[in-house]
C-alpha cells in the first residue's frame, strides 16, 4: 500500500470529504464546515493531510495528531495560511496509536483546545509497506497485536473517549477505510483484518447511535483509489 500513496492522496482526501459530508444526510454546503471543532488522526501525510487542509479552508477549527512532530508542524502551518477564518484554532499534539492510552489524552487535549469536539475523523493506519504472507509464526502473532491496537482498538479507543463530547454536540465520527478491505489479497492478512473490524465495529455503533437517538452520525469513508 506504500506505493503511490502520496500522489493519490491529494485527490483522494477531496473523495473522502465529500462522501463523509454527502452521508451525512443533509446536502453539503461548505459554510457547514466553518467553525466546527475537528480533530484528525493521522495528519501527518497522506490523505489526513489533505483533509486538514480542505477542512481548513472551510474554516474549521482543528486539532491534528500523528507521530511526527516536525511534519505535523509544517500541516499546521500550512492550515493556518488557507483558512479564511483569521479566529480559528489550529493545534496538534503528537501521539503514537500503538500507545492506546494516549487516545484519552489525544480527546482531552483536543476538547480543551477546541473547547469541545464537532467531528472525529479516524484516519491513521499503519499501512502495509511490503506483502507479507501469514505462516502463523510468533512473530506473525506478535505483530499482529501492534497492528489491530493502531489500526482498530485505536479507532474504537479514540471514538469511546469522544463520544460523550460528540453526544452534546451531536456530532459525527468519520472513518477511513479501503476498497482493499473487500478483496482478500495475499500478503495483506492483518490491514485487511482490521479494516473489516473497523467496518464491523462502527457499523454496530451506527445503528445504536440512531436507536438511541443521539443524532450522532457515523460515516465510513471507503477510499477506492487507482493509478493518478
Ligand atoms: C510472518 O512471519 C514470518 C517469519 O516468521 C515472516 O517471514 C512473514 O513475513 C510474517 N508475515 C507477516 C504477515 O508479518
């Protein structure tokens, strides 16, 4: 999944706004966007650089988190320049989801920067770099628990300590996926594992959310990306 990645980022993150607002029930109207509290995983690169930088120039306020620190401070900067909103709050703070208790802290300090939270999107991945196939071994099993913590329990860690902030504001979580999660290509066992959990997951917490009437939206964004 490495390949390209970066090229297909930029129009994909167009791709994936559009969808989580067009879900959402209600036509989109860009002026939607202006002033609501976001925060973005995975912001660094990729795709949830692009959002930060869409949603930024919508005028949303925003928190980005990702592990790089000196990349996370150039999108900040970036976001600062094409937001129309000379008011608006652009923070991040640096976290590395394998670390599952830092996704309370990731929420406290967005919801206290932002001064609550309007939208969640749940991006980060820890992509496969190469095609690996599963032969069982305990490194296999080993790694597969990194994998599921950043690439799933992560998603669900940082949604549960949300959702109260995301009940008073009615909010949304937004999350990323892949078209790759619906083909079984070898060499890709556990991203595609945990993208199926995710889907399995959310989709459950979907439903619930309408049962219990809270008007939380949950939107799955399936990126379904080709060559340019
Ligand atoms: C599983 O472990 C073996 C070594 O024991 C390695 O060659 C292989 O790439 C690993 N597969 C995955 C999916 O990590």
């Amino acid at each position: 999944m490495g390949y390209g990645l970066k090229k297909l980022s930029l129009a994909l993150s167009a791709v994936v706004i559009a969808y989580l607002l067009m879900y959402s029930g209600t036509k989109f109207d860009p002026a939607d966007v202006q002033d609501k509290k976001v925060l973005i995983t995975g912001a660094s690169s990729g795709i949830g650089k692009q959002m930060a930088y869409h949603f930024a120039k919508m005028g949303a306020n925003l928190v980005l988190t990702a592990r790089r620190e000196n990349l996370l401070k150039e999108v900040i900067e970036k976001c600062k320049q094409l937001s129309p909103n000379p008011n608006a709050n652009h923070a991040y703070i640096v976290a590395d989801m394998k670390e599952l208790q830092k996704t309370k802290d990731v929420i406290k300090f967005s919801v206290d920067a932002l001064k609550g939270l309007d939208i969640l999107v749940l991006n980060h991945a820890r992509l496969p770099t190469t095609f690996k196939l599963w032969f069982g071994s305990q490194q296999n099993l080993t790694d597969l628990a990194t994998d599921m913590d950043i690439n799933f329990r992560a998603y669900v860690h940082l949604a549960s300590h949300a959702l109260p902030h995301l009940l008073k504001s009615k909010g949304r979580i937004a999350f990323v996926s892949s078209v790759t999660e619906r083909f079984p290509i070898p060499g890709m066992t556990m991203y595609i594992a945990a993208k199926h959990a995710i889907q399995g997951f959310f989709g459950v917490l979907r439903q619930e959310m309408v049962l219990r009437n809270t008007g939380v939206s949950v939107t799955s964004c399936i990126v379904a990306g080709t060559s340019k």
